[in-house]
C-alpha cells in the first residue's frame, strides 16, 4: 500500500454561502450569483464522484433563511426546482439523490419535483448526492428526539437501549457514514447549524471571501 495516497474522504459537506456576494462584486444582481452558483455544485459532485466519495452533502437553505425577504426566498425556491429536474436528466450517471430537512413551508410544487428525483434515483448504487433544502441542525436532533419519543409510547422501543447509533438512524441522514469534511466557500467561520451531529468528528474548511 502506498502510504503517500491520498485518503479519499467518505463524506463532504458543503455550505454554499457567497454567491450574491461574489455577484455583487462583479457588477452584478445577487440573483445572477445564486443562479450561477449551481454549476460549482454540478462540477463539485462529477468531481466527487470520480473520485470515489460515498457521500456529499450541499447546504443550501437553511430553516433560518426564511427570515429573507419573500423575493428572494422565491427565486431560490424557483432555482430549487429547476435544479432538481435538471438531476432528474442527470439519473443515468448512477448518483442517488436525496434532500434532507424538512418540507415544512415549501410549496407542493417544489416537494413534487423533490419526491421524482428521488424517486428516479432511488435505486441507483453509486455515490449518495443530499441536498439539504429547509435544514437545520438542531431541528434534525430535536426531530429525532420526537420521534424516539412516539416509538416509546407506543411500545416500539426501550428507553434504556438508546445509544449514539440508534439516536443516528433517527436522523434525516440516517445510514450514512457521519462527515469527514465540512467546506464552508465565502470566508465565513462557521458552521451555521448544519449537520451538527455528524460533523463530530469532521475537519474544517473554510475558503477566502469571493
């Protein structure tokens, strides 16, 4: 074994951040750097594929970005399902996609472009592609917890056999290996509520400012 390979991370996440920004920068509208920003997205995970990664996670909407303004949030919203149907096209490539985070707030359109991607994709055996639409960390835990709650009231499981894999499969990300990597593009410092749980154990980086 050659001892100066690189070791292929399991799992990457990514926080999208920056793209307005970046626009803004370049004489542009923010909405142009959000649109722009989903070809990075499409090159990182043909990149990651390639190289062999099991699973990648992009952060793109958090349960705190609905403290944006309507207009905004809507041409996000509109970018999303675009962005879905266009891995939909993508299908025979052998890439599962899955979103994580709840579809609480988002219009039935949007949830029905989402369920035929995943559904499209479901049985496809090659790298796990998550998009983690309307996600927050801490909801994901405190979801879990409910739901640990229901199994117990209703007999399904015992208290006393909880432990840190059990509390894992309750998780929206359940079944997969937890983060190796977390990159956060923009020069922000932060996690931002993302994955907090998985990330445990994860190493950190952050780019420059766009």
């Amino acid at each position: 074994m050659d001892d100066n390979k690189i070791k292929i991370p399991r799992h990457i996440a990514i926080i999208c951040d920056g793209n307005g920004r970046w626009a803004k920068k370049k004489g542009f509208p923010r909405t142009f750097g959000h649109r722009a920003g989903t070809k990075p997205i499409e090159s990182i995970t043909k990149k990651c594929f390639e190289l062999g990664v099991e699973v990648l996670t992009f952060y793109v909407f958090s349960t705190e970005n609905w403290s944006r303004s309507d207009e905004k949030v809507n041409f996000l919203m509109k970018i999303f399902g675009e962005f879905f149907i266009k891995l939909r096209s993508k299908a025979g490539e052998n890439i599962r996609v899955k979103h994580i985070g709840t579809t609480n707030n988002l219009s039935s359109e949007l949830i029905n472009e989402i369920r035929k991607t995943e559904n499209l994709t479901e049985n496809n055996s090659g790298m796990i592609l998550n998009i983690a639409l309307n996600y927050g960390g801490r909801s994901e835990i405190a979801n879990a917890a409910k739901n640990m709650m229901y199994d117990i009231d209703g007999g399904n499981l015992n208290a006393y056999k909880i432990n840190e894999e059990l509390i894992s499969n309750y998780m929206f990300a359940s079944g997969l290996p937890d983060v190796d990597l977390i990159i956060r593009t923009s020069g922000e410092m932060r996690i931002s509520n993302f994955l907090l749980w998985q990330s445990a154990k994860a190493k950190l980086w952050f780019t420059n400012d766009p």
